[in-house]
C-alpha cells in the first residue's frame, strides 16, 4: 500500500476535508499528524482518528510554523489543506477579511512549504499535496479574496512541480466543488453536486494514488468550471447567476 508506514503531515485537519482525508489516510496505514489552529477542535480529532498525533498550528504566524515544522521533524508527505472562505463582493470589500483568506488559503502554504519542501528535496523524496478548488479556475461574483488566493495556491503548484517533477519528490493539486462544511453553510445560493467531506475524501485518495498532477471534482460540475476560460465571460457570468 502507497501509505502504509508513511507520515502524512495534514495542514487544516481539524474539520471538513482535512479531517476526513487524515481518517482515510490512518485507515490506509499512514502515521498522521494532524495540524490546524483551533487547538480544541485539533484535539477532538486527534481522539476520533486512531493513532494520530496532533500539533496546533496558525499558518498566518512565521514562527509558528517554524516551531510545528522542529517539533515534526522530517515527513513523508504533506497535505495543505487549511483553508478559510468569507462570500464577500467587491462592492461591500472588507479588506481585513480579504486579507485573512489570502493568509490561510495561500500565504500559509508559502510558509508551509517554504520550510517542508527543501528537506524533500534534499532527500530526494516526498509527497506534496494542495488543496485547491474548482473556484481558483475562474473568476466568480461574491468570491473577493477566495477565488483569488485559491488560484494563487493553485498556480504555486504548478511551479513547484515545474521544478521538481524529476527530482523524486511528487507534488499534485486537487481542486474540489461545494463540500458541506460550517463555511459553505454561510452561501445563500445554489451549491450544485455539494458533497459531504467523507465523499471528498475519497476522491481525494484517488487523486493521491492516481500519480496526476492535477485533479478537479465533481464532474461534470468540474468541467463548467475548467472550461470557462474557452467561454465568452459573459455566457459564464450568465451560467453562474450573475
């Protein structure tokens, strides 16, 4: 088995699509550490999920991630999937709360990866995956500071795999649709193929065992969303409501 006797360090476990990937990764034979701000829900989970350990961390804070990543030492694997989503439109901009998404959802991963990815590479080994989402392809009304801070995550992938594709450590991004979280739950519009964390789980673990660079979920939901750059702007808006 690709995880068994592995170590998977889950950035953003403490819920949602973290906390169910760190289950099915634990159920896979992978040691799991699990990392995320809210120390109480963190350990929550740590009880829920057999033999993981956990480690609070706040990836918006330098030396917080510096203090997890010695405390962690080297790891198999790392999985990004903190994240944070505000619906918010240009016209009623909040900066701060721009400004937090764009921390968690892409400036956390640089301080993340900044202080994971070199040992990787020096030892010729590893696994790097980013969470990213279907909302990171295109622009979308309402997505002030999320869709932007996704795409960022997402083209940061591409970057990394650009360099390191032939170096021994395997990187990936998996961009899911609408997964029923207490984030989603703020949206007061339609949310097509909504899917519960355990589903997207499980297409997340494909996606890890398939060996792709680049996954995106739920189809055909997905292929709205990846083919829109071919569509006049216009007709998309229109598709998505706006």
């Amino acid at each position: 088995m690709m995880f068994e006797g592995k170590t998977y360090w889950v950035v953003g476990a403490s819920e949602g699509l973290g906390k169910a990937l760190a289950q099915r990764l634990s159920e896979e034979g992978a040691q799991v550490i699990l990392s995320a701000r809210n120390a109480k829900r963190l350990a929550e989970t740590e009880r829920e999920i057999k033999g993981a350990r956990s480690l609070a961390m706040d990836v918006t804070v330098s030396s917080s991630v510096a203090n997890a990543v010695n405390e962690i030492g080297d790891v198999d694997g790392i999985v990004y999937s903190a994240g944070l989503y505000d619906p918010m439109s240009a016209g009623q901009w909040d900066t701060d709360r721009g400004l937090a998404m764009a921390e968690a959802n892409y400036l956390g991963a640089m301080r993340v990866l900044g202080q994971t990815v070199p040992a990787m590479v020096a030892r010729g080994a590893g696994h790097v995956v980013l969470i990213g989402s279907l909302a990171g392809f295109v622009g979308l009304p309402g997505a002030i500071g999320y869709a932007s801070s996704k795409a960022a995550l997402m083209h940061l992938a591409e970057d990394i795999y650009a360099d390191l594709r032939k170096s021994g450590v395997s990187v990936q991004v998996v961009n899911p649709g609408f997964i029923r979280t207490r984030l989603t739950a703020k949206n007061d519009f339609a949310m097509p193929q909504i899917m519960e964390p355990e589903a997207a789980a499980e297409q997340v673990l494909k996606a890890m065992l398939s060996g792709r660079f680049s996954t995106s979920f739920p189809k055909p939901f997905a292929w709205l969303f990846m083919g829109a750059k071919y569509m006049p702007r216009r007709f998309f808006l229109k598709l998505m409501g706006a």
